[in-house]
C-alpha cells in the first residue's frame, strides 16, 4: 500500500487550490480519511476521482469545403 497523501499533495496532484479539495471534501465529493483533525488521501483513491471526472475529447470538426 503506498503512503497518504496530505491535503497539499492532493491539492498539487489535482491541480487545484487546498481551499478547492477542502470543499470537496465539505461536500463528501472526494473519499478522504481524517487523522486525528488532519486530512489524508489515498492515492488511488484520488487517481479514481480524476477519472470519474474526466470527459472524453470530441473529434474536430473536418475542414469546411467552402459549400
């Protein structure tokens, strides 16, 4: 098992501010394990939440013909 995450590695891992993950975290929108008052996070568990988010690209459009 790897190592928790603190909220700032989670943060930078995300991409987002610590403000951001703590308001997912009021909103139980991503899973979290409290230590003691301190927030930590499972590494596969925030790769998870990454990919339940993820939106697929749509192809480009083809070029216009001039039609």
């Amino acid at each position: 098992m790897q190592g928790l995450l603190d909220l700032e590695a989670a943060a930078e891992f995300l991409s987002a501010s610590k403000r951001q993950v703590r308001r997912w975290v009021h909103t139980r929108r991503i899973p979290y394990v409290r230590i003691d008052r301190r927030l930590r996070f499972r590494p596969e568990e925030v790769e998870a939440f990454v990919r339940s988010h993820a939106q697929e690209s749509i192809p480009p459009l083809p070029p216009d013909d001039g039609t």
